[in-house]
C-alpha cells in the first residue's frame, strides 16, 4: 500500500465544478496522481459529486466509497490528519490560503521523505537519498517551518 500523500486542491467552498476540476487533475496522463487500475478510497460526504464519480470512473480508478458512519474506518488517512494537526498546524497562526498551501506542502515532505513511520518498520517511506558506501559522520539536525518539524539524518563523511 502506498501511504504518500496528495494535496489535491483547498477551498473553503467545494461545489460540483471545483470537484470536478480536481477529479481532471488527480487523473490526468502526464502528472495526475492516480491512474488506470488504481483505488481511491473517499467518505461518503456530498461532494463527491455524480459528476466527480464520472470522471474518476472514465479514468480507470476503482471507487471505494467508505461505509457510512464510520469515520476512522481509513486508519492512515486519519493519522496523517491527526498528525498534520498537532505537529504543525495547531502551532501556527496562519493568514490566509497561501500560508496553509506553504504549511501543507512542507509538512507533506517532511511527512514522506524525513519522519520515520513506526507502521512501516520505523524507516523513512521515500528517502530522498542513500548512504551508500561511504560510512556515515555526524549526526546532523534539519528543519522545517522555522524549527518546528525537526528531523535528524547522518552528515556527509570528511
């Protein structure tokens, strides 16, 4: 199972023709995030509108309606937002749209490429790159999002 996460679009509004303005993005040939013979999984909620479901449907992606009334049923999607929530963005003042889009962004990263995820053998699921041969230094640490996501990697070898 693929864990890595997509931030398909925001908006404080999302009527039929922004949904399926996203559905023709997340499916598109060159840079959508889902293709033929792949499964999403989404609630039940209003706005995965007919026209939506069309449009993911014509694309090849299986449809996986969660059942109703079961909120926690995707046990990972419920954690990424868990965690999105008390690491980063209920430590932060945001002003406006952009703010969030930067905030998500970044924590979408370090999500995928720094943190390591205790579900998955406590490694990094897509490290940006390997030690290879060259035996490790320092322990070295990074941030993001001014010092509030930390994480802690091995520095070049002299």
């Amino acid at each position: 199972m693929n864990r890595k996460v997509y931030i398909a679009g925001l908006t404080l509004h999302p009527d039929q023709r922004w949904m399926s303005q996203i559905a023709r993005n997340v499916t598109m040939a060159d840079w959508g995030v889902l293709a033929l013979g792949q499964d999403l999984m989404h609630d039940r909620d209003g706005k995965y509108c007919p026209a939506f479901q069309h449009i993911i449907d014509k694309a090849g992606v299986t449809r996986m309606p969660l059942p109703a009334r079961l909120p926690n049923l995707h046990a990972f999607a419920e954690r990424w937002v868990r965690s999105v929530k008390d690491e980063a963005l209920s430590r932060l003042i945001l002003f406006g749209e952009a703010s969030l889009r930067h905030v998500l962004k970044e924590y979408a990263m370090h999500d995928h490429t720094e943190r390591n995820h205790q579900g998955k053998g406590n490694v990094l699921l897509f490290p940006l790159s390997s030690l290879g041969a060259k035996p490790p230094a320092s322990l070295q640490c990074r941030t993001r999002l001014g010092g509030m996501l930390k994480y802690y990697h091995h520095g070049e070898a002299a």
